[in-house]
C-alpha cells in the first residue's frame, strides 16, 4: 500500500485542455487528457483501483499472480503497478492486439497469453485457478473498485478543473465504454453532487461491433455481437457487468469510419496522435455541440483523450490496415477539415 501510495504522490494530475472551434462560438469544448498518465492512458486510474481493491480485499499478497483479460492498454497499465510490487503479471488478450500494446505489457515485465476474442474471460479465470492467482476481472469490477464519490477519482477531478470555466458544471460529459468504468463513476457523481452538478448529463459514445448501444436502448443485457470492436479500448461483444446503464443519460452510435477519421483529424489539428477511442468521443462531442448550437444553447462539453497514438501507428494511422480491414477515411476526414472552417 505504501508503495502505492507514494507512486499516486508522485503523479502530477491529467491536464484539462480547452479545445476551440469557432464554429462554435458558444459551446467551449474541454478535452481531459489521460494520456499523460506514467503508463500514457485512462486505464492508469482503472489499474490502479482494481490492484487496491484486490489488495484491500485480502485477494492479493506477496507472490500473487496477478491475471487480467484485456485488450490491451488495461494490461500495459496494471502491468505497471504488479512491477511496482514484485508481482508476476499475465494478461490474457485478443489475437491481433496492437503489438505496440504488447511490447508495452513486456517493456514492464508482463507476459501476454494470446487467445481468440470470445474465450479471453474464460481463459484468463482459467489460467488464475491454475496459478491460485489472482483475476483482477476489470469487465465486473471497474464499476465496483472506483470510489466515485471522491479520492481524487476522474469525476472529482474533471470538476475541479472546470470551476473557474465561463461554463463550470457541463452540459455534457461524453466518454466511450471499454468496461463501462469511467461512465459509471461519472454517471454516479455528477447524482451524488446534484447540489452542484444537476444540469450535467453522460453521454456514452459506442462503436461498431459493439452491444452497449442495444442495450441501453432496450435495457436488455443479453445482446451479443459476434465480432469485436475495432476501436481498441471501447466496445464489447457482450453487455459487460461493469456498465451501469442507469446512470447514463444518453448513447450515441458512432460508425468506426467516423472515429478513425476524427483522429486523423484530431492529430492534424493538435500535433499530437491519440487513439481511435478518443477519436470515437470526439465525434459524439461534435454532435452534441452541433445540437446546442441548433437549438441556441450556450454551455460547455468535457470528453477525454483516452490514451496517446504511439500505441496504433500499425493499426489506426496506418493506411494499410485500415484499407485491410475495408476502412475508407478519405471523406469522413476531408468533411471534418472543410466542416470545422466553417
């Protein structure tokens, strides 16, 4: 714990970036950059929560194996903290998980198990009976390991850095779901806080070849998708156990064409390369400033970059495997740049 403790000590908090675009003269847009995190994503917070609530919990202890099922930028990052104790680390992924993601899992001493999408809960609960392990399970305990009432988590945090904005209490959080963590701590603050935060609504945006969007809409958990989401991070083939749908507001289907071109975009603008996730909030955020525009409503919308691009230069920024995976960017991007000048 200690440990822990003085790593958390060490860390300065994710910037909060406030993103411009004059097409929206009224609508200031926020963009909080979990990037920045020491292992470069919003899973930094994730795994640090799920290794303390295993810790608390009388789970883990001195030669634990520790086991996750990820795809990978949860793994890279409780990679990290199992190094940060002695503790051996196996993450159980998808085949074709970015191998960026995988030289990362390795770079901090973890070792990777790569299996068929479908079995990666299975295999991994498998291989920790194996081992008496421990499985950290990130898809049921993300909702439950957070506490979202306050301890500097994401919520707390994002609030604090927008109270001195011309807009502090958003419109609009937007954020995608990987586990459904980050949306249920959100959602479950911003009620706690109705004193203060009463006008903020979630949005969670959900790719192609996911279920969240079905499942919210019907309120049915059973759907299931046979493919897995090319959005890496974001996106379930199942309703995951973690995602707290009453706590959300509203959902938006993004097509996977939209998200990768918003990067492109995204990194055109900026200078700097993120994830296709972030792109997929970018474009639920766009269409929800476009709303407020149309219906004269000044505010503001906080969403997140969810990790940094280094991570996808074979997948997401390469031209290659997006035409491999029959991805065409080419308008969806050329209607961002002539769209924003607007």
């Amino acid at each position: 714990m200690q440990r822990i403790h003085a790593d958390v000590n060490r860390s300065a908090d994710t910037h909060l970036q406030a993103f411009d675009l004059p097409i929206y003269p009224d609508v200031k847009i926020y963009l909080k950059d979990e990037s920045s995190h020491p292992t470069g994503s919003l899973k930094h917070r994730l795994a640090r929560s799920l290794i303390l609530y295993g810790l608390c919990n009388g789970e883990i202890g001195p030669n634990t194996h520790l086991i996750e099922a990820s795809s990978g930028s949860t793994a890279v990052s409780e990679a990290y903290f199992a190094r940060l104790l002695n503790l051996p680390f196996i993450a159980v992924i998808p085949k074709n998980t970015s191998r960026e993601k995988i030289k990362q899992i390795a770079r901090y001493g973890g070792q990777v198990r790569e299996v068929e999408a479908a079995d990666i809960y299975t295999q991994a609960q498998h291989l920790a009976d194996e081992l008496g392990g421990y499985y950290l399970d990130q898809f049921t305990n993300a909702e439950r390991a957070t506490d979202w009432r306050s301890n500097n988590n994401i919520a707390e945090s994002l609030f604090q850095q927008m109270e001195k904005e011309t807009h502090p209490s958003p419109h609009w959080i937007v954020v995608g779901a990987g586990t459904g963590g980050t949306s249920a701590t959100l959602g479950r603050y911003v009620r706690y806080r109705a004193d203060k935060y009463s006008q903020t609504k979630i949005c969670v945006a959900d790719p192609d070849n996911s279920v969240f969007f079905e499942g919210f809409r019907t309120k049915n958990s059973a759907h299931k998708a046979p493919v897995r989401s090319r959005i890496e991070g974001v996106g379930r083939p199942r309703v995951e156990p973690s995602f707290i749908g009453n706590v959300v507001d509203r959902m938006l289907k993004v097509p996977d064409r939209f998200s990768f071109a918003a990067a492109w975009w995204l990194r055109e603008k900026t200078g700097q390369a993120y994830g296709p996730s972030t792109g997929l909030n970018i474009c639920a955020t766009l269409f929800l400033a476009r709303e407020m525009k149309s219906a004269e409503q000044a505010g503001s919308i906080v969403t997140l970059i969810c990790d940094n691009g280094e991570r996808y230069m074979d997948t997401c920024y390469s031209k290659q495997w997006l035409a491999s995976n029959d991805i065409d960017i080419d308008l969806e991007l050329a209607t961002f740049k002539n769209s924003m000048k607007k």
